[in-house]
C-alpha cells in the first residue's frame, strides 16, 4: 500500500528520538517508526490508515528495549502539535476562481505547464490552495500540480473534458492528505476562464463527418498551394487557439509552421464571381480555409495577404469554440453585414470548403460530398 509518511530512511540507528531528531532536522513535523528500522518523516498522513494499538510491537534496532511499529505498521510522532491532514485524497472541484479539474499527462517533452508561480512553495507543504494563489498572483490562467509536490503554471488552457482519466492523478499532496496532486508525469490541472491576460492553447483541428462523428482527418499546416487540406494525425499540423480576456468562447487560431505573414486560419473567398462573397442559404458559393493576415471582429470580407489568391477577399476573427467539446464554429460576415453560420465540406482531394448551403455547394457542381465539423483537440492525449 501507500507509504503514510512521505520520505522514508532505514538502517540500524533508528529510535523513535533518533527518527524525531531526523526530521525535525529536515523541516517535517511528522515522524513514524516502521518494522523495526524504518524512519518515515512528512507532514501529512497519505492513505487510508486505521489507527492500532496492538500492532506497533517490533523492537528498534537503535534500541530494543522501545518498539519502532510493525511490519505493517507505523508509530507517529506528532511535533509541536502540528496540524496535519489525514487521507484519504480526494479531487478538490474548485477554488478562488479556478476550476474544471482535469488529469492531463506531460507532452513529449516531459512539461505541460511551463511558468513558475509568484514566489516558491515549500515542496514538502504543497495544496492545491497554495499552487492556485502562487499562480493567480503571478496573473496565470492555468495552475498545474504534479508528483504531489510540484507546482506549475501557463495562460495555456487545455480542451476541457480531454484529458485523461482521472484515476491516474492519485498521488496526494504533501502539504494536504485528503487532496489529489497529481501523479509521476501526470498534473491535475485548474483553470481560470475570467483572468485579464488572453490565454491561448495547442492543439490539433479534427474533422469528423457532421452526420456520424467519424473522424474524417486533420487539418494540415498552410502550404504553397493555399489552402488548408487534410493529413493523418501523426503530421497534423499544431494550431494554437487564443480566447482574448475575459471571453469563454469567441477565439483566434493560428498556425504553428505554415508561410511566414499569414499566420491566422480563416476563410477566404472561393471565387471571383459577383456575389461570390455573399454565403447564404440557397446560393452555392463557398469559401475556402487557408492562411491569412489578421481581419477585426464583425466586419465584412477584407482585402489583404492571404495564402489563396491576393484578390480574393477573407475574414479571420469569425471562429468561437464549445470549451466542453473543443467544437469550433465559425459566422462569415456578408459585404452587406448579414451574418450566416459556415458549414465546414471535405472536397476533393482532401481539401477543406465553407459554405452556408452544403445540399447548393454539391448541386452546383454535381457532387455529393459531406458536411463535416471540426473539433479542437490536444495533440498529446493519452489514448486509454
């Protein structure tokens, strides 16, 4: 079972004054003694232990003549009447504004969260409280705690509901036994959706048939031919998605790699014909998804760099995304400032179209292809 104490020693010397003396030393205001020459030092009790007074009959090997616990068994001493906490651990839902408590394991990299809170936490002292107000004081979204001991932070907001099962976050706190801390190479991460910085996040773009949800590809990064295609999702290509200060849903997405100036996913003009820029339902024009310099909020379609054609007109600030599904949206602004929602088609050879009226799209050019949907997804989920 779990250790009730965090750090144990063991040799000959071990003594219940020998143990205290040890780690009050190290700054811990517990000490137990444990089959006979174990000396555990903390300042919580992990676990679920039920209290013995039968058990504790091993003799110390410093000295016979008093017992050091069991071989099951540990005897606590307790330091200036420290108040510690007891186990079990539990996941704390919310605090001071942060929430949507969620198990997620550290990238490829071994991080997740790359930014330290205001000031230092004693690892050996560490909660969830503590992590949380180290990181809101240093103005961060995302507060993060691994190992149960390690606090980190990022205005980087994970898809909620995607992380993996909880269950792998079981490590406790130091600092507080009856709380999760995460786990090894593992963080129960809390988030603040109303902090006064943006917040941004990575991930993939998925694309799954919008009548039965299989998962048709990835989008690919912006390349030479213009437009957004699809790809496996072992080369997807990364998109950080940014939700300005205060805003939960509205976003901005944006390329990792791609070509240089146009960093920004949007729509752009599919044709040059008249009304080609007006999507509607009824009319078969459509819009196709590429890379593009950056449009203001609520405005009609813009002349600028695009990677289409520098004709063609786009809008980029269109996008708002479901924080419980990661699903992403998208509102086209007409030039007579009418606003229809977009309805995402694979094309031919994997291309990606927009357009308001899918059943107009296929019958104009007598095709008969689908009406898909995208899903903004971590591109470092754990499968199981």
């Amino acid at each position: 079972g779990q250790p009730a104490l965090y750090h144990s020693f063991g040799d000959g010397w071990t003594s219940p004054t020998n143990c205290q003396s040890l780690c009050g030393a190290l700054g811990y205001n517990l000490a137990g003694v444990g089959s006979g020459s174990i000396c555990s030092c903390g300042n919580t009790i992990f676990g679920s232990n039920t209290p013995s007074s039968t058990n504790c009959t091993m003799p110390c090997s410093a000295d016979a003549s008093q017992t050091c616990g069991g071989p099951n068994a540990i005897q606590i001493y307790v330091k200036d009447n420290y108040p510690y906490t007891v186990g079990p651990a539990s996941v704390l839902d919310s605090y001071n504004g942060y929430s949507n408590a969620e198990c997620w394991e550290n990238d490829p990299n071994n991080v997740l969260l790359r930014k330290d809170p205001a000031s230092p936490i004693p690892s050996d002292l560490m909660t969830v409280q503590k992590c949380i107000d180290g990181c809101a004081a240093a103005g961060f979204s995302t507060a993060g705690i691994r190992v149960g001991r390690e606090c980190t932070c990022d205005n980087v907001i994970l898809p909620v509901g995607q992380g993996i099962d909880m269950r792998k976050c079981n490590t406790p706190c130091t600092g507080d036994a009856t709380q999760i801390c995460g786990g090894s190479f593992r963080n129960i991460v809390y988030h603040n959706f109303n902090t006064p910085n943006p917040i941004t996040y990575p991930g993939v773009i998925q694309v799954l048939d919008a009548k039965t949800d299989e998962i048709m590809g990835y989008f690919d990064y912006f390349t030479a031919s213009g437009i957004v295609r699809l790809t496996s999702p072992f080369v997807a290509e990364t998109f950080t998605v940014t939700v300005p200060a205060g805003v939960t849903s509205q976003i901005e997405i944006t390329s990792t790699h791609g070509i240089d100036g146009l960093p920004f996913l949007g729509l752009i003009q599919g044709t040059s014909d008249a009304d080609s820029q007006q999507l509607e339902v009824g009319s078969w024009h459509y819009a196709v998804f590429g890379g593009t310099s950056h449009t203001a909020a609520g405005v009609p379609p813009q002349t600028g760099r695009n990677s289409y054609y520098w004709s063609q007109k786009f809008e980029t600030s269109i996008w708002t995304i479901n924080t419980a599904t990661g699903d992403i949206s998208g509102v086209w602004v007409n030039p007579d400032n009418t606003t229809v929602p977009i309805i995402p088609v694979r094309w031919q050879n994997s291309a990606m179209r927009a357009t308001a009226d899918v059943d107009a799209l296929n019958a104009h050019y007598s095709t008969n292809f689908p009406a898909a949907k995208l899903r903004f997804t971590s591109k470092f989920r754990s499968k199981t």
